[in-house]
C-alpha cells in the first residue's frame, strides 16, 4: 500500500514539473514573432523601395510629360513671327464696299498718336481707344506668306463680320519688328472669269542692289523690261511683250494661292535664286477688271 502510494507522489511530482517547464515554451512565442517580424521586414523594405521607385518613376514620367508640352507650346509661340500682336511693328488696312463706303485702320507700335481706325459715316477713333481695338483685330488674324491670299482676306472680314460680297476692295500692309513685310490688294472683277491678265508691273530688288522692272499693256500691246546693276539694260516694244507674255504663261496669279507659292514660280521662271531675293512686288490686273496685288519685302 506504502509503494503505492508512494507511486501516486512521483506522479503527481512529475506532472508538477512538466507543468513548470511548458511556461517557458509559452513565452516563447512573443520572441517567435519577434523573429518572424524581423524575417518579414526586409520583404517590407523591398516592397516599400519599390513602392518609392514606383512614386520616383511617376514623378520623373510627370516631369517629361510637362517637358513635352512646355516644348510643344514654346514651338507654337516660335515658328512664326505673324500671329502675334508683339511683333506687329505697323499695320494699315483699308477696306472698300460696293456702296462707296470706306474702313481704314492704322496702327503702329508703341506711338499711339498714329493709331486711327475710321468707318464711313460713323466718329473716328483714335489714341488708346483705336489701338485697343486694332490689337483685338490682330489677335484674330494671321498674316503670312505660305497661306493663300484669299484665306487671309476672307479672315480679315470675318474678324470683321463684314459680308464678302459687299466688299469690292481689300488692300492690307502688315510690318513686322523684324522687318518683314507682307502686303496683299484684291479688287473684285464683274463676276465673269477673269481672262487674260490685261495689265502686268513686277518689281524685283536684289540684296545685291540690281533692281528689275517689268511693265505691260496688253490691249495697247506695250511693254518695257529694265535691270540695272551698275550699267542699265532697256527691251522695249515687241520683244518686251512678247517676253513678258511668255512669262505670264508661266505663271499664275490668283487668289487661291500663297504668296509663297507665286513668288518661287516667278523666280523659277526667270533662272532667279529665291535667297538672292530682298523685295519682290506683283500687280496684275485680268480682263473682268480684277486685280491681284502682293509685296513681300525681307530684311
């Protein structure tokens, strides 16, 4: 019975010192997930490297991004100087209605006692006041020698909302602060096709101080043809005419077409480089009493 008994108290002994030893284990687990904390964290690192990368590579994206559009809008403002109510250096429009009516519009830069704009049958503007308006005109409008004549004219009116068909004349001069000139004169015809150009004057200036002139009448069949550089060269009469014909069926002066366009033909057609090429004017009146008029002068 003692042995017994005895039995019982190592029992019970024993299992009161497993007792003791499985709390340490329990402890254990905090430092467990401390270790594991610290195993996961290089992993969170990397994540949250990434996650700056990501932010880094967004910003960066973000920066070209608004790179290209600053870039796309600073080309716009630079690839030409018309367009710009800053490098209008002087202005001067005139416009003629069919009922004898009259607009004109004149501007400089910088001195307002030459700014006017005046309209038949209504007070004269002058000073601040003109400028103002003028500025606003010129906002509207774009004046440049690679768009056709027409184009600019029709721009010009509807700026304006003046009707087309009331208008038997535009004359428009426009001078740039970097000395480019550009000016353009269309008078109506009858209606009728505008036939065989009546009337020719062309004046051509050279960087090199030789000017041309051409000159001719086809009704009065009468033409002269003069370039000077230095020594003077006169055709006169019927090999004029029959010279300048020739380069009239060369060439076509129309509305429709750019300055540009009619210039390089010009040139083109009397062995002329474009470069060597500071003034050039064209007037040319057709059989149904239209005129086409176009200067461009370069500095």
């Amino acid at each position: 019975m003692k042995k017994v008994i005895a039995g019982i108290s190592v029992a019970a002994l024993l299992a009161a010192c497993s007792t003791q030893e499985v709390e340490p284990e329990e402890t254990s687990t905090a430092d467990e997930a401390d270790v594991q904390a610290e195993e996961n964290s290089p992993g969170d690192a990397e994540e949250m490297e990434e996650t700056e990368a990501g932010n880094s590579n967004s910003t960066e994206e973000t920066a070209d991004s608004t790179e290209e559009n600053t870039g796309g809008n600073n080309s716009g403002e630079t690839e030409t100087q018309s367009g710009s109510v800053e490098n209008v250096h002087e202005f001067d429009l005139q416009v003629e209605f069919h009922n004898d009516e009259e607009w004109e519009f004149e501007y400089e830069l910088d001195d307002d006692s030459d700014m006017e704009v005046e309209r038949d049958g209504q007070e004269k503007v002058t000073g601040a006041e003109a400028r103002e308006e003028i500025e606003v005109l010129l906002e509207q409008i774009n004046i440049t020698t690679d768009r056709p004549l027409a184009e600019m004219r029709d721009e010009v009116l509807a700026a304006l909302d003046i009707a087309a068909e009331d208008v038997e004349d535009v004359n428009l001069e426009i001078e740039y602060t970097d000395g480019e000139t550009i000016e353009f004169d269309h008078e109506s015809g009858n209606g009728e096709e505008k036939g065989a150009a009546e009337e020719l004057d062309m004046d051509i200036d050279f960087f090199s101080g030789e000017e041309w002139q051409y000159e001719y009448e086809r009704s009065d069949r009468e033409g002269e043809i003069e370039k000077e550089n230095g020594e003077e060269i006169e055709i006169e009469g019927q090999e004029a005419v029959e010279e300048i014909e020739a380069l009239l069926g060369n060439i076509d002066i129309t509305m429709d077409r750019s300055i540009d366009e009619m210039k390089q033909e010009v040139l083109a057609a009397l062995d002329v480089e474009q470069d060597d090429v500071r003034d050039f004017d064209m007037d040319v009146e057709y059989e149904n009493g239209e005129t086409v008029k176009f200067k461009h002068d370069v500095e």
